[in-house]
C-alpha cells in the first residue's frame, strides 16, 4: 500500500512538503518549499532531508510561491536530478522567484561573512547558489491544465486552476500500486473566489484523500466592494494627511491585484494620488508573466481590460511608475507626500519595502496598509499586532503611521470558500488539512464536522498514513 508522509506545512502555514512511497518503489515529492517566519523556522530550510533526493522519480509543484518551491534548488544541489512538473505559468514564475532567492541567499551569505571575518568567526554557506539554481531550472516539465501525464511507475498526475496565482493548480494524483488504484487530491493554495483576474478555483468531485489548505479556516473574508471602499477612504485619508501609502506586497498575485484595482480607480476617477510606484524587480518583470498568460484571466476581468486597449497589466493604470533600479527606489525617498509604494516583501522580511519604512513608518502623516496574510514571526505581523516600534535595518523605528489590514484582497479562500469547494467531493473521503496555523486549522476542523458532519484530521510534523 503507497504512503504518504507529511514533511512541511503541518500546522504552519509555509514549508508545503509531501512525500508519496509506492510499494512498487515509486517515490513522488508533492511540493519542495521553503520555511518562512520565525528564525526557528527558517533554521530547519537547512536540515538534512527526510529522503534521499537522489531516490526520487518526480517532484510535482502546485504553484511558484516560495514556500512551495523555494528549497528545489538546495534539493538538486543535493543530488535530484528527475523532472520537476508545474503548469506553464508556474515554470516562467519559478525561474523569476527561484533566482531571486538565490541571489537574495548569495548576498546574505557574504555580507554575513564581512562581519564574521572581523570577529574570526567561521564563515557560512547560503543555502543555495544561483547555479544551483540555474540547473534546477532545466529540470523543470511544463503541463497544461487539464493534460494527464505518468510521473512515475503507476503515479499520474492531472493539473487544475487553483485560482490563487498565475498557473496555481489542483493537484489530482492517480496512484496505482499493487492493483490498488488511489486517488488524491491536493487543493495547493486555493484562490479567494472574488480575487480580480484569476478563474475561480476548479469543482473536483472524486477522491480517496483530499489535502486541503487551511491558511484562513477560522474566518471569512470581507466582501471584496466593502473592502474597495475602505482602501479608496485609506487612500482618500492620507491625501488629506499629506503623507505617503505603503503597501508591502507580494510580487506574484498581490501586486497584480492592487494594480487592477488602483486602475479600477484611476479609470473611475477615484485615484487621489498623483503617483503610484512599484518598487520590486520581481513584480516588474512578474508583470510581463502575467501580460503574457492574459487568456488565463477571468473572463470578465480580461474583457475589461480589452475594452480599454490594455495589453500590459501595466498600462490599466497610466500613473504606475516602475522602478527596478537601486537609484530609483532611493529617489522614492524624497516624495514626502501623495506617494503609493508598492514594494516586496510582503511580510517585510527584506526587500526594499523595509528602506522605506526607514522614511516613512515613523510619521504619523503616513499609512501602512497590509493587504494579505502575515505570518508569525515576521516583521508584518508584529506590527499589525500592534507593536509600538520595530527594528528595522538594525535601528528601532517608531510605528507611527496609521496601519490598516485588508482582509478582503486575500489570495486564499476563506472558510466559507473552502467548505463550498471540498463539498463538492461525493462520499465524503478522507480529509486531512494542512497550510494553516493550528488554531486555525482547529476551527475549520469544528466547522466541517457541524456544517458538512465530516470529520477532518490534522496532519502531525512526518506523520505518515497509508493511501
């Protein structure tokens, strides 16, 4: 009988690892991503992994986000060499992320090492380099949604949109070992159904075994025009304040979203700010991604930006100026007023959205908005937690300006989203959550057993269960 073993995302949201063992020797690794948060967390992106990865026939990937892709290259750097499978968008996207990771690796590493030589301390390695990088990208197999491929001996795999991202998928495995056919279902990072530009997630109705994804299972969102108009007041606000908006974003999925719906404004007239900036390389050139992939887009959404002669998602919002290079996100820092910056990261672990804290996170005249998911142990979740002042770039900065969270431009579905999505499943199969703290994961767990009378487990850090 296969087994499958829960490797990373058990009770935390980021670390998305699964290994699948078939009798008949097959060995599939369902995501291969990095640890984010805590430093605790992030400690263990550099323990041994739990399987030889030389051992392994395939690696299936659900979507580009780090924390499902971001330890490949350190993966292949110890010895994998087979293919690696996600949908067309998510090659393209991995290739932007995963070097960005390594140079971000590279460039922590050396100057780490500046300050160990002065202290004859013993120098570190980063955890991956962009040649291990570069060859791991020619290990990647792009598959179309919908397109069934065998991965390895009696394992295939068929992708379906998530909804969450540009090429998120669905992963449904068919395992057949020893006779016995098996099927599962890993639902990646499911998308919020009112996110602009993505489809709604895919319905499946088959399966033995689904992994579900539980990042925000205590809560749903707001209504997405509720929470247009509480950004258009925040914006509004801070026109009147004369400070600047700060916006920590991701540079896939979230960035895209604010520029349709800052586009959405300036197209209605609503937009006070005479200036939008997008400070992220990554976003910049995510962009073009997106550009590239627009007969993915929802259906409405892409018809909209038809009708005003948009190609680029760029040009939907003529006041968006792109600054990819160090000088021009420096000179960002002269505006003192009637500024959007958009800038990565988007917990605020890095990137240049903490320089600009260093100018603006101190005066009261400014707005901070938060518009996603900030995870323990980062710099963004202290703050929405409310802390007086952080440290930022080794000096401790006051948090003066008005922080704002907007619960509605989630890329994940909420509860009531998750539970109209796994309803669809006929026979009620075996439900296990994973991708979500445990508190949250807990309150999911209560409401499909009084909603849908389910009963759903909680997968345990390595617990293994047979398929």
């Amino acid at each position: 009988m296969a087994l499958l073993t829960f490797l990373g995302a058990t009770q935390q949201v980021t670390g998305s690892c699964y290994l699948i063992e078939t009798r008949d020797g097959a060995k599939v690794l369902l995501e291969c991503g990095m640890r984010q948060g805590r430093r605790e967390d992030e400690a263990q992106n550099r323990a041994p992994f739990a399987f030889d990865p030389a051992s392994l026939d395939a690696v299936v990937i659900s979507h580009a986000h780090i924390d499902h892709t971001g330890l490949l290259p350190r993966l292949v750097a110890s010895g994998y060499r087979g293919p690696i499978f996600a949908t067309e968008a998510t090659c393209d996207l991995m290739e932007l992320m995963l070097l960005d990771a390594a140079n971000l690796q590279e460039k922590d590493a050396e100057w780490e090492n500046k300050w160990r030589a002065r202290l004859g301390k013993a120098f570190v390695e980063p955890l991956y380099t962009v040649a291990d990088t570069e060859q791991t990208l020619t290990q990647r197999r792009p598959l179309a949604y919908g397109q069934t491929q065998e991965v390895a001996p009696g394992v295939h795999i068929t992708y379906h949109d998530a909804g969450h991202i540009l090429g998120s998928a669905i992963v449904d495995l068919h395992i057949i070992d020893h006779h016995l056919d098996r099927h599962l279902v890993f639902s990646g990072d499911l998308g919020n159904a009112c996110s602009p530009l993505m489809r709604d997630p895919s319905i499946l109705t088959d399966a033995d075994l689904v992994l579900m994804e539980s990042t925000y299972g205590d809560r749903d969102h707001r209504n997405d025009e509720e929470t247009l108009e509480e950004l258009a007041a925040i914006l509004q606000a801070a026109h009147r304040d004369g400070g600047n908006v700060l916006i920590p974003s991701f540079a896939v999925g979230r960035t895209q979203d604010l520029i349709y719906y800052l586009g959405r404004f300036y197209q209605e007239g609503r937009l006070p700010q005479q200036a939008v900036f997008l400070d992220s390389p990554m976003a910049i050139r995510a962009n073009a991604i997106y550009s590239r992939y627009h007969e993915q887009f929802d259906t409405a959404d892409r018809e909209r930006l038809q009708a005003k002669g948009v190609k680029r998602i760029e040009d939907w919002l003529p006041v968006l100026r792109c600054t990819p290079s160090p000088e021009e996100s420096m000179a960002i820092n002269r505006i003192k007023s009637g500024a959007i910056i958009i800038a990565g990261s988007g917990m605020c672990t890095g990137g240049r959205i903490v320089h600009h804290f260093k100018h603006n996170l101190w005066r009261r005249e400014c707005h901070l908005v938060f518009p996603g998911f900030q995870a323990k142990g980062t710099l963004g979740r202290q703050i929405v937690d409310g802390a007086s002042s952080v440290k930022v770039l080794h000096q401790r900065i006051a948090v003066g300006a008005q922080v704002h969270t907007l619960g509605g431009f989630s890329a994940h579905a909420g509860q009531s989203q998750l539970l109209d999505w796994v309803k669809h499943f006929d026979h009620h199969p075996e439900l296990y959550l994973v991708h979500g703290e445990l508190e949250k994961m807990q309150a999911l767990q209560q409401v499909l057993q009084q909603q849908l009378h389910w009963p759903a487990s909680i997968a345990e850090p390595g617990e293994q269960i047979a398929l």
